[in-house]
C-alpha cells in the first residue's frame, strides 16, 4: 500500500482547506484509515482524525466541529475537510492506513501553514 497527500498549502485563519490522500493498493480488512499531524519536532505526532472499516469517525478534541475525514470508495480517496482554520493548527498532516497486523502505512505529508 502506498499513500500520497496533497493539498497543503499556505491559508488565513478562520479560512478553509481539503486534504486529499491518493491511496494505492487495497486496504480492505485494514482497521482504519487516519489523518495525523506533526506540530513541532520529530516525535510529536498526534492523531486528528480517523474513519474505521466500520464508518465511524472520531476526532481529537481540538479539531472536532471544524474537521471532517470522509473517503470515496470508487476513487481509493481519503480526504480530510478542515474549516475555520486556526495558527495552532499548522503542521505537516500524514495519511495512513492500519492494517491488522498493527504496522501502519504512512505518506510523505503535506504542509499546512496557518498564519496572517
């Protein structure tokens, strides 16, 4: 399985930006596919935003109300909806996939940049 994101870019606070995540290969019987962020050094990684094989989403507290994962089956697209965006939010956001023998799959990221 490979992943690739897109979409990052630069944007003002309370502005809006769609995350998109080209996956290849097959992902069924994975537990779930997830959006995480890296906000500041090399092992500060935190999850956002995770659908599972099931359809249920869940959202770390930050971002709930603003952000939204949702997935096109046809197209083998994950995306990630985030609006009212604020400073803190800025980070390079990874996509990934959980098989089920517990070693996720990881994209190169893209950077979102937050600012005035």
């Amino acid at each position: 399985v490979r992943l690739v994101e897109s979409g990052g870019g630069t944007v003002q606070p309370v502005e809006s930006l769609t995350l998109s995540c080209e996956i290849f290969g097959s992902t069924s019987g994975f537990y779930s596919l997830n959006w995480y962020r890296q906000v500041s050094g090399p092992e500060q990684f935190e999850r956002v935003a995770q659908l599972t094989a099931g359809g249920t989403t869940t959202y770390r507290p930050s971002v709930e109300g603003r952000f939204t994962i949702s997935k096109d089956a046809a197209k083998n697209m994950l995306y990630l909806q985030m609006n009212n965006l604020r400073p803190e939010d800025t980070a390079v956001y990874y996509c990934t996939a959980a098989p089920p023998d517990g070693i996720d799959y990881w994209g190169p990221g893209t950077q979102v940049t937050v600012a005035a």
